[in-house]
C-alpha cells in the first residue's frame, strides 16, 4: 500500500467533533466582533476573498485553533443578499448556535459591556443555565453552562 495511509473502521467517540461551521453572513466585521467579545481568545484565523457562484465574495474564519466559524459576506446589493430565516418560524434552516462555556456570567458581562443584550433566557434547570443573544445579524446564538460533567444529568429533558 505504497502513498496509502492506514484507517482503522472504528474510531473512539472521542474522535469526532464539530470544527466549523460555515454560515453567509450580511456583514462579517459585526458577527466577527460579536464572537470575539465573547471569546475574547478567538481571532481571525484567516480570511481571503475571491468569487464563489459569480458573486465577490469575502470570508474569514473566527475562532481558536481547535474550533472556528467560517464566515462569508457577499458584497451584493441589500435586495440581493437575501435573508435569514424568521427565528419564531417553522422553515428549515440554522436556529442557532450553541457554545457551552465555563463562566456565563463572565461572557454576559463582556457582551454587556460591548452593547449587547439578551434575547431571552432558557429554561430553569437543575444542572445548567443558557441564555440567548440575537446579533445584528439575525443570528442566535446560545451559551449555556453545566453545573454537572455527569451526561445523564447535562441532557435531562424535562
């Protein structure tokens, strides 16, 4: 098997994990800004430019080196660039992002401090607490924290 690398058919569970999720935005430099107020340990790993279907296009990808956010802004007039789904609606489509973190209120006060407020908080729960921005953008975004590593008690429906 010359120039071929060996897989195994099974991995861990531990070997799978979401890298990136990549999203068209309407303006890059504010989602950008909103999640590098919350993670203030993000940056912009990268970005380019180029054309993607015959329209300019420009990305960055926002995150640290283990997790990101591909952002791409087509450089259209308003009327073209389309629209994100209605978040009380029942179309398909991104509902939200969901980042667990270890200090909400920590992030709280940063989004706070750069003019951000919450859209709404989750449910009461023994063993986590979330609340939910909607950026200018259109996108939410969900931070939730655990108070139990325990799976059966993080992913109690109630």
């Amino acid at each position: 098997m010359t120039g071929e690398t060996s897989r195994t058919t099974t991995e861990s569970p531990a070997a799978q994990r979401l890298e990136h999720v990549n999203v068209i935005v309407t303006d890059l430099d504010r989602t950008a800004h909103f999640l590098m107020t919350a993670f203030p340990d993000w940056r912009i790993r990268g970005q380019g430019g180029g054309e993607w279907a015959g329209a300019p296009r420009r990305w960055a990808h926002v995150g640290d080196d283990a997790n990101y956010l591909t952002l791409n802004e087509f450089r259209l007039p308003a009327a073209a660039r389309g629209r994100h789904r209605d978040l009380q609606g029942t179309e398909p489509g991104l509902a939200h992002f969901g980042f667990e973190v270890a200090d909400l209120d920590a992030v709280m006060a940063r989004l706070e401090k750069a003019g951000y407020a919450p859209d709404h908080q989750g449910e009461d729960h023994p063993h986590r607490r979330n609340i939910y921005y909607v950026n200018e953008e259109g996108l939410e975004f969900e931070f939730v924290e655990y108070f139990s590593g325990k799976p059966e008690e993080k992913n109690l429906y109630q």
